[in-house]
C-alpha cells in the first residue's frame, strides 16, 4: 500500500539528533550553512548533565506556554507590549523572576561567532521571534547557566553599545513589543517568551561572522544582563521572524532575506540551517497568509490534510476561522478543534490494531507498540493554498516516550479561534524554505 509506510518500532528515545560542532560551508550562490543540532540531543555538547534534561511532561508544558504567547501576540498583534516599559530602567520590567522557568521556544541551535576575537556561541534559533540575544558578562543582574564561556563586550573591539537617543533604539519596540529602556544612556531591551522566560539587557551592535567570507559588521543584538529560562545550555537566540532587527531582515542585503532548514530526525543524521541562495525545483511554495499580516510571523493557509491518502472531510471555514503559523520552535503541531477531531479519528481507525494506552500531557493518542516488532501507519500529508501538498516524514507523525507510549504527535487546540501551528516534529527531515522577500514558504522533500 502506497499510502502507508513501515517502520520498524523504534525504542524511545527522547533525545534526538544533534551535531555538536558546527560547521560552515560556503556554497555557491552567497549561501552560508550552518549544522543544525537538537537542544537536548545525546550528542549535544549542551547536554552533559542529564539532570538537567526536561522531560517529555515539561517540554509538552513549555509547548503550551510558548503556544499561549503566540496567540496573545496574534490577538494583540504589534500591542503586545503595552504593559510593559523599560522607560524607567530601574523599574526593570514586570516580569516573574522563577528559577528553572522554562522557554517555550525552539529547540534546534546554531552556533555562530561573535566579536573581535571571535568567539562562538551556541543559540536556539527561532522562526518565531525577532531579536537575537546572547548572555553578556557582567551578567549584571542575573544569567542562567550556559556550555560555552558568557559573551563579554568589554573584551571584544568590535562591541558597542547603542545610545537611547538613537533612532535604532527605537526599532526595539516593534522587535520585541517591549518600550526600550535607557540606563546611563545606554538602549536598553527586553523581551519575553511564553510566561516566564525573558532576556533583558543592553542594546548593542558587533561583528558576526558564519562564515569566513559571510561576515557583518554593526549586527544589532541583545547584550543579556539579566536572563532567566530553560534554554538548555545555549547561550541565547537567533531571531528568524520578519521584523526588521531579525537575523533575518539585518542580513537581507547579502542573503535576500532567503533561508531554509532541514530538521534532523536522529541523532544519527545531520540537519542544516542555510542562508541565501535559492531553492530547488521540488521545492513547492505557498504565499504567506494575511494571517501573519502585523505580527512578524510566517502565516500559512490549511488547506487540507490527508491521512493514508484519503482526505480528511474538514470544512474550509475551520482552517479560515484560525489561521496557520509555520513555528520552529512550538514542538507539536495544533489544530482547531475540529481538524483535530478528523485527524484522530481517522488515525485510530486505520490503527486500530494497536493496543491505545495512556494520553502523555497534551497527547491524547497513545499507542503500547511494545510487543510489536514493526508497525504500520498511516501517512499524513498537509495541504496548503497554492496546491502545496506536504507529505510528512515518517518521523513527523509520532512523538515517543517510550516503546509503550508512543503518541500521535498532534494536539487540538481549546479554541476554534486558536491559530493552527505547523510545529517542529512535523517538520523533520522536511526542506523548509522562507522567502520573506518573496512573501512565500516553501516545502521540498526530506533534505537531511
Ligand atoms: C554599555 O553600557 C553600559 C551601561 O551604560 C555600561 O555599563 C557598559 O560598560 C557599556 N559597555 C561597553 C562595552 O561599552
Ligand atoms: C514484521 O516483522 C516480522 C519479524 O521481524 C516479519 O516477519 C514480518 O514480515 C513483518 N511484518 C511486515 C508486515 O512486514
């Protein structure tokens, strides 16, 4: 049966693939590589005390709070930060100061260099949100613990601070949806994932290099003083979104504001991060949707989704009424109410062999694979405008915690209302490309 494919049941493991050193290539056509690794992966060089490595229980939790936030900036759109100023730098921001809080947000790294002399650090990057942030020495309030040495601008030549006075401060507001603060006329940023993860800091611009040739000066960046959140030993952020401080938008005149990724599926295959260049012929693309319009978002149209080749009957109104986002770092894919209630039904009806067992957090579709040696299910494909069929890897479709548990990884939303999201294990193994000049994402099939 075509529709279907066989695997052989996999032993759960939690962490999946991760490539510790980065490495850069530099092709033709202006692209820069980056080696993609995931954030708890055994074979992270972030993950060396096991201790410290969330379970699937907390990471699932992290998933909703970074899900909230994201329908709150949605809702909110460019208001997002009306409560919170940083004009009054001694005021701080009004942001819960919890240990071990966690960060919704993303869970692949890259590493990159920073200053003069470079030095490299490893940051989660995020399709999601705009700035990029690292941990800066003094860490003159607080720093969570990270791999590799704290950034300190004092020892780079190439560090510096950005005035309040400059029309760059006042960019931060649309960035971050924080008013920025000033503090010995010094910029002043914050920002805040999910509920209680946050980066606060100096506002300042330095070298960046990827690569031997791919070099920016006067790269705009949160110098963290203050910073709170699992991040699972990275030393900050890479902000992918479209608002004009992202990554992104700051290296457009090089890379045309073109990237694609490729998630890895196991700690035994590679995963990349591209700049620039352009994409292949099997890469189909799909405009973005007036659903990101305001926000820095990608926004996709649903226009479908099949299990075992059969078209799941969900009224266009459902996909409409919510609105998609693509997100790199929400883990699970959402759906409205609705399609997820087709999907799952469709989904134990074709697995209905299989013995169901506990839900596992916001999972509600788990199966005891345990005394199987192989499985058959189901292929699960997505359909967005423009006649974009995306056929989901065999590992998208699963989330496992162990052999007799293994989970449906998607997850209905509460709200009709709520935007579906498009999440990372759907999109492994997947070739992910953002033409945000193009107003278009694309899809190619599995490139890592
Ligand atoms: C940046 O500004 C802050 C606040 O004024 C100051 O403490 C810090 O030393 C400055 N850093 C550099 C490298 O100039
Ligand atoms: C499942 O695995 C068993 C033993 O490994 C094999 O004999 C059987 O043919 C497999 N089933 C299918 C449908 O391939």
């Amino acid at each position: 049966m075509t529709n279907y494919m066989l695997i052989d049941v996999f032993i759960g493991v939690r962490c999946e693939c991760v490539l510790t050193n980065w490495e850069f290539n530099t092709g033709p056509n202006g692209k820069a590589s980056l080696k993609v690794t995931h954030k708890y992966g055994p074979c992270s060089q972030l993950h060396r005390d096991k201790a410290k490595t969330p379970t699937h229980a907390e990471i699932l939790q992290q998933d909703e709070s970074r899900v909230k936030s994201i329908n709150s900036r949605l809702s909110n759109k460019l208001a997002s930060g009306d409560n919170n100023d940083l004009r009054n730098s001694k005021a701080s921001v009004n942001i819960p100061a919890k240990s071990g809080s966690t960060i919704g947000t993303g869970n692949y790294v890259v590493t990159i260099g920073f200053g003069t002399p470079k030095k490299d650090l490893t940051l989660v990057f995020d399709t999601g949100s705009d700035i990029t942030w690292t941990q800066c020495e003094p860490c003159s309030k607080s720093c969570y613990q990270q791999k590799e040495p704290i950034f300190n601008p004092s020892a780079s030549n190439t560090y510096t601070n950005i005035t309040c006075s400059s029309n760059l401060c006042s960019k931060l507001i649309s960035a971050t949806g924080i008013t920025p603060g000033c503090s010995s006329s010094t910029c002043v940023y914050g920002i805040q994932y999910g509920d209680q993860s946050f980066s606060l800091g100096f506002f300042g611009k330095e070298k960046l290099t990827l690569t031997q040739t791919d070099v920016f000066n006067d790269f705009l960046f949160g110098c963290g003083q203050n910073n709170q959140g699992l991040f699972g030993g990275a030393a900050g952020l890479l902000g992918l979104a479209r608002d004009p401080l992202s990554f992104v938008q700051q290296t457009a005149p090089k890379y045309g504001g073109f990237f694609s990724y490729c998630l890895p599926s196991s700690s035994s295959s590679t995963g990349h991060l591209t700049f620039g260049g352009g994409a292949s012929n099997a890469v189909k693309f799909t405009p973005l949707s007036k659903v990101s319009d305001g926000t820095s978002f990608y926004g996709l149209d649903t226009t479908g989704i099949s299990v075992g080749g059969s078209s799941l009957a969900i009224s266009p109104s459902v996909f409409s009424a919510s609105g998609t986002i693509i997100d790199s770092g929400t883990v699970i894919t959402r759906l409205p109410p609705a399609a997820y209630s087709a999907l799952k039904t469709a989904f134990r009806e074709a697995m209905k062999a299989y013995p169901l067992t506990d839900p596992l957090s916001i999972l509600d579709t788990c199966y005891d694979f345990s005394k199987y040696d192989n499985v058959t299910f189901p292929k699960i494909a997505f359909s967005f405008s423009g006649r974009v069929n995306v056929l989901l890897d065999g590992t998208g479709v699963f989330y496992a915690q162990k052999t007799s548990q293994v989970c449906l990884a998607f997850a209905g939303n509460g709200d009709a209302s709520d935007v579906a999201i498009f999440g990372n294990v759907q999109q492994k193994r997947l070739e992910v490309v953002y033409d945000v000049a193009g107003r278009r994402v694309g899809f190619g099939p599995a490139s890592c």
